[in-house]
C-alpha cells in the first residue's frame, strides 16, 4: 500500500472544522475573499498552504498561493 501524500486542498467543511468554525463562516471568508479558493467541478476548494497560514496566524487575503508539490 503506497503512502498517502498530504492534501494539497481542502473543502469547506474540512476548513470548517480544522479552525472550529461553522461551514457558514468559512463560506463568508471565502465570499470576502479572506481566505483564496478555487472550484473543481462544484465543489470549492482552499490550498492548504493557506488554511496552514492561516493557523500560523499570519495573512491570507493578499498572499500568493500556487498549487506547487512541497
């Protein structure tokens, strides 16, 4: 069985319950553009460089996230 990776993105609801916030919450950041996201398909996205930011508590509106292999 092969290692499984990091996840490079997570969904709202995943965001949600990493920083204790209700989905409702997360979704406000995300129309604010507070917090950067992308969509695949319907489902929205938030690299995880900037939910780890986030935790770190440092920005995230203004920092660039690239989908880059770490």
């Amino acid at each position: 069985m092969a290692v499984q990776e990091a996840k490079r993105a997570y969904s709202v609801a995943e965001v949600a319950a990493m920083l204790g916030l209700q989905k409702q919450t997360v979704h406000l950041a995300l129309r604010r553009q507070e917090l950067p996201s992308f969509r695949v398909g319907g489902k929205v996205l938030v690299p995880r460089q900037a939910v780890e930011r986030l935790l770190e508590g440092g920005k995230t509106a203004t920092d660039n996230y690239a989908m880059t292999a770490d």
